[in-house]
C-alpha cells in the first residue's frame, strides 16, 4: 500500500512514522513554508519523534499522483481549503483517511461531508479516530483505535494493512456517530481542564457522565446511534483528553481559566462553534458544551457558569 500523509504536526508525523512502523511505503507532506516541515528537511525530527530515513519527505502535492492512500491530519477548519487544493488531480478510487477530530464551525458539516462535497464520491472516504497520544505511542505503549467507512471493504483492507502491537484497530459501525463523537470529546476535554485549572478536578466525574449523555443526544438527532457516545471515539478517548498531561484541549481550558496563553492547537475552541449552531439548528439540550461556548466567546465568568451548570438540576442525574 503506497501512502501519503498530508500535515507535518504531531499527529501527521506519527502517521508517517507508523506507516513506516507497519512497513507501509509512505510520503510525508508539508507546505514549503511550514516552520514544521522545514525542521524535519533539516534533521528529520521534532520533539515527539525522528523520522526514519525510508519515509519521503515531500513538499509537492502532486506526490498524491503517485500513491494509494492519502492520510489527511491538518487543522480541521482547513480542510476545505485543502480539497479545494487536491480537486487539481485525479484522486478517482484512492481512499482519504481523515486522521482528525473536528466539525467546521462556520457550517456544522462533519470532515467527511466536507471531502465529499469538494471532492466529489469517486474515492473512498474513512476516518481514523480514538485515543492515544504520540508521547506514549513512540515509547511503545499499545492502545485501541477505530477504522469507520461506508465501505466495509475498505475498512477491512485498512484494519488488516494497520492493525500491530502498537495500535489494534475495531471496525467502525457509525460514520456519523463516531466523527461526532470524536469532535465533542474535545469540548468536553476543555471544560474539564477550567475544573482543573479552578482546582475542582473532584467534578471531572460529573462531567464525564453528563458529557457523554448530551453527546448522544446529538449523534442521534444527527442520525448516528446514540450508543456510539460510549465507545472508542468518546467516551473510550476520555482518559486521553479529560486526564492527560498532553491532552491540548485539556491544557487550553486548564491555561484559559488561569489567564495563561495556550501554547499548542486546541480543536476544541473551533469545535465549539459548530455544537452551538447545531444545538440551536437541532433543538438540542447540551448545557456542557454551552457553557464551554459561554465562557469561551460571550465572556462568561468560568467559575460561576460551571457551577451554573452542576447545579442545573436537582432532579435528574443527567
């Protein structure tokens, strides 16, 4: 399998390297004024990892040409801009594997819809989502991810080419449900990041309970299976995103609350945007990621919106 990864960030280069890792004949790209891809074109590593010298560095888009398999994992707003880039070749059967976790903000259109609208249905379309950080990744601990498609046999084909000792990959049963769920579970990361920062981590058990009951709320009014909340692509990355120590979108609520600038991409803060528009579009009740939404752009105090939101209901656990 002839593959071409596009992103040179954290995720983008551990694709590469575990590409390689399976013994995948792999591309890298990155744009030629990407201060990540000229660090890597001078010695070939950053400070996750190093990549090994059979991995092709690449700074020509055309490079999709040449390949079978193109692994996307770039900021999820730029994804359009990006098809709109690649709708300049002929990529008629290849398959697009989606390697983030996002909705566009301006529309609410999930990243798959997105590959479809601007590229059109002649390729195969999938999603490589669930948890696990590169920094634990590279130093050989194991973890579980999903594989999700409209096509079973693409699906198959990747799990059984990708599938190690490092990652094992389940097969995906909800396209809709598992890239909603894989989006929402950043918010849910940001808010448990301000309790962090608010010392009253005690509360991340409230969050994740609730958090991964109004998410299923929305994959089903999406029309994806509610159920699908508490697999890999949510409830099974919370540990990841809720825990961490490298969870972005933890730290970014963690360093909002304190007044400190966050330092790395937290999809999260896009994300956002795009629940509330669809929970406004949908009727949908989902008061954490309101309150996230609240703090983040109405300028609500976090302190006093949280515990608004733990204090909602005297009634009902959820």
């Amino acid at each position: 399998m002839r593959s071409m990864v596009i992103g040179c960030g954290r995720w983008g280069t551990f694709i590469a390297w575990y590409l390689n890792y399976v013994k995948q004949e792999v591309i890298l790209y990155g744009r030629k004024d990407s201060k990540n891809m000229q660090q890597l074109l001078q010695n070939r590593k950053n400070e996750y990892l190093k990549i090994p010298q059979n991995v092709a560095l690449s700074n020509e888009l055309s490079d999709v040409d040449n390949v079978d398999v193109i692994f996307i994992s770039v900021n999820a707003q730029g994804l359009e801009k990006l098809c709109q880039e690649l709708n300049r070749f002929d990529l008629s059967g290849k398959i697009i594997v989606l390697c983030m976790k996002g909705i566009e903000a301006s529309s609410g259109r999930r990243l798959s819809e997105i590959v479809e609208a601007v590229l059109g249905e002649n390729m195969h379309i999938c999603v490589w989502l669930g948890p696990g950080h590169v920094q634990e990744y590279v130093r050989g601990i194991p973890n579980c991810m999903v594989i999700d498609s409209k096509n079973n046999e693409i699906k198959e084909k990747l799990i059984n080419e990708l599938s190690s000792d490092l990652i094992r990959f389940y097969y995906g049963e909800d396209l809709i449900g598992n890239e909603i769920g894989a989006a929402t579970k950043n918010v849910i990361g940001i808010a448990a990041g301000m309790l962090d920062g608010l010392g009253y981590t005690a509360l991340k058990g409230a969050l994740i309970s609730r958090g991964a009951r109004e998410v299923s709320r929305m994959i089903d009014v999406m029309g994806g299976r509610s159920e699908s909340a508490y697999g890999l692509c949510h409830l099974g990355d919370y540990e990841a995103t809720v825990f961490s120590k490298y969870s972005h979108n933890r730290i970014y609520g963690e360093d909002y609350v304190m007044g400190k600038r966050a330092a790395k991409l937290a999809e999260g803060v896009e994300t956002v945007k795009a629940i509330h528009l669809l929970a406004i579009k949908h009727n949908i009740e989902m008061p954490i990621c309101n309150t996230v939404y609240s703090i983040l752009y109405e300028n609500a105090e976090p302190k006093k919106k949280l515990f608004e939101l733990f204090d909602r209901s005297l009634k009902k656990e959820f």
